[in-house]
C-alpha cells in the first residue's frame, strides 16, 4: 500500500514509517498539515493517517480544505490521533468523507492488520 502519515511529531512518523516500509509499505511523511495537505492533492495514497491535533494547521483544517474543494472522497482518510473526540465531532467528520478513526498510541501489528484489512476490502 501506498501510505501517507501526517503527524507533527517526528518520533511518531519515523518509527511507524520503518515499521511500514518493514512490512512491504510504501510509506511517506509530512509532519505539519499545510505540507500534508499539499502532497494529498498532488498524490493518490490508499491511505492517508492524520492526526488531529496539530499546531498552526491541524488535522480538522486538512479535512476543511479536501472538503471545501472536493477532493477529500479521492482519498481514504483515517484520522490517527490521541486527542478524544465525542461521537458527534466523529460522525460529522466522517459524514464529511472522513473514512475512520484511530486512537494513539496502537500498537504497530495492530496498525499493520488495519491497513491490511483495508487493502484487502479495496480488491
């Protein structure tokens, strides 16, 4: 799978950058969201992991923008973040093309076998 992971946190992206490309993953990075967004409209990814709570342009503007300008259906969003959000914030960030949400910190074979189970559904 092509993979893109937008986190401010360096630590975050490195570590589970390795461990993808570990696992056969083609794994990119952006660690603030006004970068992130930039290679989202210029890539396709199968997946792309935000995190929500970024400082200057957060996760939540990433997904504003992809929507005020269509093109976040194009992509399978899977918010990745620790901040806890109530189920009404989830559900209209979904309701928005959002695709899921992940809670930090996961374990990495946990992550692996999401994306998997991802890959698999898309074949």
């Amino acid at each position: 799978m092509k993979i893109l992971l937008i986190d401010d946190n360096k630590d975050i992206t490195e570590m589970f950058s390795k461990y993808l490309k570990l696992h056969d993953h083609e794994c990119h990075t952006a660690n603030d969201g006004r970068n992130g967004l930039n290679m989202i409209e210029n890539q396709k990814y199968d997946a792309v992991m935000l995190d929500l709570a970024m400082p200057n342009f957060s996760g939540i503007d990433v997904i504003h923008a992809l929507a005020e300008k269509n093109k976040i259906h194009n992509q399978k969003i899977i918010i990745f973040t620790a901040s806890s959000k109530p189920n009404n914030d989830l559900d209209e960030l979904i309701q928005m093309g959002v695709h899921s949400c992940l809670t930090k910190p996961m374990d990495p074979d946990e992550l692996i076998d999401y994306l998997e189970n991802l890959e698999v559904k898309n074949i």
